[in-house]
C-alpha cells in the first residue's frame, strides 16, 4: 500500500513555497470553505484544491484519496437527507432541503480534507518541521513528534500487513465480507502491533538522543526557511481567500 | 596504545528482582580495534553494546555497578550526548534507526544538532554517504530502501558524526549474505583507513571472524573467553557447550589436529585456509595431487526418503507467474514438485522472489498465470482459510504470528480456526507444548526471542499439516535454538509434511534439505540434489549464493588433492577422507 501523504518529488512553485507558507494556504482553504454557504464558493474552492494538484502533478495521488473520500461524502448525503426534514418532498424521503445542505456537508468534507494532504504531498515533513521552528517558533520537540507520527504510519500499516497476513496464513477469515466480524478478528492483533510499537517508539528515542537531540536550537538547521516574496504574494492569496470565504 | 574503552567489574540488572544480564565484566578496548561479539542468546550480548553507548545508564533503568569508562570519562558522569560525540551506534531494528524520511535529513540530523559549521556540513555529509558508497542513494525516500540500503544509511549518519568508536548491535541479522559482507566490508575500510574502534556484536560468526582482530565471547552475563579469532575457535568444544557455533571449517581442523591427522596449528577460519592444511598434510601421500581429477566421480547415491516409489506430489506449481499490481518482484515459470516427507530449500538473493513464492504456496497469493495445487486442491478457487488447515507457515517474526494471551491457546489457535473441537485442540496442544517444555499457562510476549519462535513452531507442528512452509526461520535465533527448530522441523518431514525452506544460511540449508531450488530475478535457475547444485559454480555465481563451506572445500580438494573428496556436504565425511587418504600412505 503505497502512501498517499508520501512526497511527491517537484519543482513547481507550489514545492517551492515555505512549508509556512503552503501550511497556511491549507488553513486559509480550510477557512474559507467553512465560512462560506455558497454552492459557487464551495465548487471554486474544491476546484482551486484540484487544480493546484494538477499544477504541483500529484493529481494522480490525491484523486486515489478521493476515491475513499467520496464514499463518506456520499453516506453524509444520505444522512443529510434522512435527518433534514424541512422543505418540499421530492421524491421518497428525499427534501429540497435536505438535498441543499446535504450537497454543502459534502463539498465542505471535501474541500477540508484535500487542501492538507496536498500539501503535504509537496512538502518533506523535515522541511516542514524545520521551517515551522525557524518560523513559527515551535519548539523542536512537538515539530519532531509530528513528523515522526506522520512518519510512522507507513511503517506501522506495513507492520498491520504482515500481522494480518501472518494470521490468514494460520486460517483466520479476514476474507470475510461481513465488516462486523472482520472487526471482530482484528481486534486481538492490536495487541502484538502495540508492543512492536512500543518497542520501535522507544527505539527511536534513543537513536534521537545519541544524535544529539537535547542540543537541536532553533539555529541548528542547516538549510534556512525564509519568508520571501513568492511567500507575502501567496500569504496575501490566503487573506483574499478568506475573505472571499465571508462574503459569498 | 590507550584503551579507549575501559569496563572494570560492571555488573547489570534491568530492575532489583532481575538477574544480572551482565555479571562482572572487565574488559578493554584498544583504539582502532575490530572487536566482534558472541554468544548465545541471553547471554548479554545486547546490555554489553547498551553500557558501550551510554543507553546504560542513561536511557534503560536498572542496577549498574562498576565503572564504564569512555575515553577515560566514566559513563555515568557525563551525558548522553557526550558520550554519543564518541560513541556512535547502530541498533538491531534498522527502522526505528531513522529519524527523518529522506537520506538527506537523516544525515543532517546529527550534523544539526551537534553543531557541526555549516559551512562544512556539505563537504561531511558527502565524505560519509561516499564512504559507505551511496551517494546516488542521497535524495532517495528511506522508505523505499531496501534492508541493506538502509543499514549502509544509519552507518552514514552516524559515521557523519565522525565518532571514534561504532557499536553495531547484529547489524545483518536481517539481511542476505551479500549485504552483510557489503556492510562488513565498509566497517572494515572505516576501521583501517579512518581508525575508527569498531565493537560488532554478530551470530554469524564465520563472517566476523573473517574481519575482526578480537573476539568476544559471552555466555550468561560473562566474559568467557577472549582473543584473536583463531584463539577464540581453538577452543570449539568450550564454544559448543554454550551454544555457540564454529565455522565449519573450524570443526575440520580442530577434528583433524584432535585425531593426530594434522600439526595442531590454529583452527582454519576460512575455506582457504582449510584447503591449505588438508593439502599439505596429504602432500606426503604418494600419489595425491598429481593425476588430479577434472572429472569428478559420480555422485554417491543421495539416501532418498521413501517419498519417491510412487507417492502422490503434495505439492505442484506448473508455469506460475505473479505480478505485483503496483511493480515489486515478479515471478515467473515457476514449476516444482514436492513429495510427502521432502525437504526442499529455497535458496537465493534478497528480491529473487523467494518470499513471494511462500506467499503463492500458503494462499496469501494467487498465480497470475499458471496453477499451485496443494494436496489436490487449485489454490485459485480455494479460500485461504481451507488452504491453511493443509498449509502451515512459520514466519521469520515469531511476534506476528502470535496473538492470544497463553501459550495454550496460542498453539491451540490454529487447530480451533481449522474447526478443531475446542478441548480436542487443547488436548493435542497441549501434548505439543509438553514436548518443546514450553510454559503453557504463561503470555507469549513474556517469553524470550527464541521461546516465542518456539511457541509459533509448536503452533505450526500441532496442526500436523501436509506442507510446511518456512520463511528463514532461524534468523535471529542461536546455535543452539536453530538447531532445536531444524531439527524438529526434520521430524515433520521424517512423518510425512512436505517441508519447503527459505533461508539464508546456506550451512543450514545443506545440512537439512536434500533438493534445493536456486532463484533469481523471478525466475528458477535450477533444481535438484543440495550437494550438486552447490557444487555448480556457474550456477552459484548466477544466482549469487555462497556455496556452504564445507562443499565449497571439498569441491577444491577434490580437483586439486584427490577425487576421494568429491561430493562431500559433512564435517565428519571430510575428516574421514582425509583419514583414510593418510592411511593409505
């Protein structure tokens, strides 16, 4: 299984970017797609997502995401439309209403979540990390625990795989269609998969520490992080963004 | 010389009530020496490398007493840090190893933080991914690196930080021969060109005593014996007693100079060596070494299994090819045939597809082209859960295998899933346990390595299976757990599973399996008795596999000395040809 938040190598201005700065195109996204109640305002939004995507050529990755994305946003739908039930009837239970909201929860959840993983699709989580340091004045030790969260998830899924293999090999059914008893026979595999993380998390600690850890200051980084003017013309983008996202 | 490392009477516990993992040891380390390791497993080999970096007493707890002194500081006065600006290490898990996702990262890491000028940073970082010969590896995601690729990067990282000692805790316990000598070499250049003190805990020890110029041995928490290599293995009797294994060719000459046969010099470390001392002790043979075979005789007759006279094949792979949607190794014209009561090895280069071929024989893959038919079933309409009460596999990390909270019920597991009745599957589990002396009643994760791998080897060995399926199952094990696993691994076979073996150690494979399959790029390069294919240079070369010393040897002998030794796989077989050559004279 390959990773859809894995760095996808480039060099478009969108890879080029401060990690701040493409951090904070993410939020003003986010932003604005909560602000706003409009159908234009929600599908621009969604669109700009897609074509940055196209612009930076990860498209191909975050339409994989989509593909798990859309079913949710569809089953949020359906909910929609159970739940609402002011308006006109339609059809069956289905309402104007209910239809308008329900078609917004489904942008919205879209539009949340894409404009993150694309970023960070083109950005590589040291450079993230370091910049949000050298910028956001983070201290190094919530940076590095972000980073190496993100960076085991591969690493535990790939741990999950071999687990569950290991146990279909002996003849536990995952093959199953019913989600519930496949939950059931998941479960007891939590157990090995938490002690090989336990472990490899201390692991980790101590391999950090031997290299010098405690000494990192916020002037460690040998490559430099600065604002500069590609950075205050897109930051400017955020805040029409933003505004954009109040008014319509 | 100053010694750079010093202990002086250190003893161990990690935690009041513990026995000591380490009992009393005093020991020093020259600078620039190339210290190997051994010992058995639990023997303390691990917390000895631990109190080297400094992770004792800094990062485990436990009850230290004595001195650790690092370049003439004492561990326990200083920091981590501090000592880490020393001593550098490599831990046994590669990937909680890393700290950044890209090579790049990893090794600025270091750099960064122990303030390295940055101006210099470039010239360092390039110094050190040349020196262990990855610099195209450089903006490569880490992730996407294999094994031996990822090792040659933590050693990148840590030698970026120019420290004056390396400890390596089993820095090839999971990778293929070539990687390991790969990664051996590298320590080896570090260590003459750049002086660097290098301490190397390792089980296999053939390869270590090839490079190291002291070794260690260990043995419950002591020191137990110390010297040159050759010092070391003069003494394989003590060495055997606790567990620890000799390179074959050790066993030769010690064998040879116990019988009086040869001058009792040192123990030959390697085939070369070997070769040397046979052949000068033959030289007064009249006779020997002039009409030297170019053919070999024929091969003695391989004592087959009562398999062959008209049994049905368990086991049948015809033109199977798989692909991995997304790239990955592929395999391709896969045929082989096993019977009832055969042990087949699987031998090989990491990527050869070895491992995708357990996966098409359990059922966790389907062939692409072609058909696997297990004990007369097609895999490819058959579900997984069927396959598996014919099919049993023992897996390279016992602790994925292993999920229930005793060992009862671990054993048990298989047989109740195959739809066992629950008190028949504990009755015959527990019969399996009472024969590995194994502790029913306690949780599997409390047990040591080589105990947990024993429980998943009492879980396979219960389901009583047509195949067995084996995925190097001695990695990470002793001497002496390796030979209880193989040897009740041979029992299966002698009552009629099919055994079919990946594994790396190919003196392993040529003691236990009688046919071998030799894969490469996908693809079987060849089939057929062990002793012959290893015997085939050529066909070795290809698929770059080191043929078993003990082979290797005779083959030389038996085109240079005499055709008496052609043909040879054992220890004993050679000592006796050399015996009966002399008795000749």
């Amino acid at each position: 299984m390959l990773n859809v938040i894995d760095y996808v190598p480039g060099d478009t201005l969108l890879h080029r970017l401060n990690p701040v700065t493409k951090l904070a195109l993410a939020a003003a996204i986010i932003i604005a797609t909560f602000l706003s109640d409009t159908y234009a305002a929600l599908v621009g939004l969604l669109a700009f997502t897609l074509l940055l995507a196209v612009y930076a050529g990860v498209f191909g990755r975050l339409a994989r995401l989509l593909k798990l994305l859309v079913p949710v946003a569809l089953i949020m739908l359906v909910l929609q439309l159970i739940f609402v039930r002011s308006g006109e009837t339609l059809f069956a239970f289905v309402t104007d209403a209910g239809l308008v909201t329900g078609g917004k929860a489904c942008l919205r959840l879209l539009g949340v979540a894409l404009p993150l993983v694309l970023m960070l699709m083109v950005t590589k989580l040291n450079d993230l990390a370091n910049a949000c340091v050298e910028q956001l004045h983070l201290p190094y030790k919530y940076a590095f625990t972000f980073t190496t969260a993100l960076r085991f998830v591969p690493v535990f899924s790939q741990e999950m795989n071999a687990i569950i293999e290991a146990q279909t090999a002996r003849g536990v059914a995952y093959d199953t269609n019913n989600p519930f008893k496949k939950m059931k026979l998941m479960l007891p595999l939590c157990v090995p998969l938490l002690i090989s993380s336990v472990s490899k998390t201390d692991a980790t600690a101590l391999a950090a520490e031997q290299r010098g850890f405690y000494l990192r200051t916020r002037a460690s980084s040998y490559k430099r992080y600065p604002i500069v003017g590609r950075d205050v013309v897109t930051l400017v983008v955020c805040v029409a963004l933003i505004a954009l996202g109040f008014v319509l | 010389m100053a010694a750079i490392i010093e202990m002086e009477s250190v003893s161990f516990s990690y935690g009041s009530e513990a026995e000591h993992a380490l009992d009393d040891i005093s020991l020093r380390v020259e600078a620039g020496d190339f210290v190997g390791v051994i010992g058995p497993s639990g023997a303390g080999k691990s917390t000895l490398a631990a109190c080297l970096s400094g992770a004792i007493p800094h990062h485990f707890t436990g009850e230290l007493f004595g001195a650790t002194r690092i370049d003439g500081t004492d561990t326990c006065e200083v920091t981590l840090t501090d000592i880490a600006r020393i001593v550098g290490s490599v831990n046994q898990d590669i990937d909680a190893q890393m700290v950044a996702s890209i090579v790049e990262d990893e090794l600025l890491f270091g750099l960064e933080n122990f303030g390295v000028d940055h101006a210099d940073i470039e010239r360092v970082m390039s110094e050190a991914l040349d020196a262990v010969g990855i610099a195209d590896l450089r903006h490569r995601e880490i992730a996407t690196l294999s094994g031996g690729q990822k090792q040659k990067v933590a050693i990148a990282a840590i030698l970026a930080l120019a420290p004056r000692v390396l400890v390596l805790d089993e820095p090839t316990a999971a990778l293929d021969p070539v990687s390991s000598r790969m990664v051996f070499d590298i320590l080896r250049e570090l260590n003459r060109t750049k002086k660097i003190t290098v301490i190397v805990i390792e089980q296999k020890v053939a390869l270590l005593s090839e490079y190291c110029s002291r070794m260690l041995v260990m043995n419950a928490g002591r020191l137990e014996l110390e010297g040159t290599p050759h010092e070391v293995f003069a003494h394989g009797d003590r060495l055997r007693a606790i567990g620890v294994d000799s390179p074959r060719t050790v066993r030769i000459s010690n064998s040879l100079a116990r019988d009086g046969l040869a001058v009792p010099t040192e123990p030959c470390l390697n085939v070369e060596e070997a070769y040397r001392l046979i052949r000068d002790t033959l030289s007064t043979v009249p006779g020997i070494g002039e009409r030297a075979a170019d053919e070999p005789e024929p091969s003695p007759h391989v004592p087959a299994r009562p398999h062959a006279e008209g049994a049905e094949p368990v086991l049948t792979l015809r033109d199977v090819g798989f692909t991995y949607p997304n790239g990955g190794a592929s395999v391709q014209d896969l045929s082989m045939t096993v019977y009832p009561g055969e042990l087949v090895g699987i031998v090989g280069q990491n990527g050869a597809g070895k491992t995708t071929l357990t996966k098409l024989l359990n059922g966790l893959l389907r062939p692409s082209q072609g058909a696997v038919r297990i004990a007369g079933l097609d895999t490819r309409d058959t579900p997984v859960s069927t396959i598996a009460a014919h099919v049993a596999t023992l897996f390279q990390n016992p602790d994925r295998q292993i999920c229930k909270n005793t060992v009862l019920d671990e054993v048990a597991f298989g047989l109740e899933l195959t739809g066992v009745d629950p008190s028949a599957a504990r009755e015959r589990a527990r019969r399996v346990i009472k024969r590995f002396g194994l502790p029913a009643t306690e949780a599997p994760f409390s047990l040591s390595r080589g105990q947990r791998q024993m429980v998943a080897l009492a879980g396979v060995v219960v389901m009583e299976p047509d195949i067995v399926v084996l995925d190097e199952p001695t990695s990470g094990l002793d001497y002496r757990e390796c030979m209880t696993v193989m040897e009740t691994v041979r029992d299966m076979a002698e009552h009629g599973s099919a055994v079919v073996m990946v594994c790396h150690d190919m003196e392993v494979v040529s003691d236990f399996a009688e046919r071998i399959v030799v894969m490469a790029d996908g693809r079987i390069l060849g089939r057929g008795p062990a002793s012959d294919l290893f015997a085939d240079r050529d066909l070795m070369a290809r698929s770059s596999v080191t043929p078993p010393q003990v082979i290797d040897l005779a083959q030389r002998l038996a085109h240079d000395v005499s055709p008496a030794f052609s043909h040879i796989t054992e220890v004993s077989d050679i000592v006796r040809t050399v015996k009966e050559l002399m008795g000749r004279a």
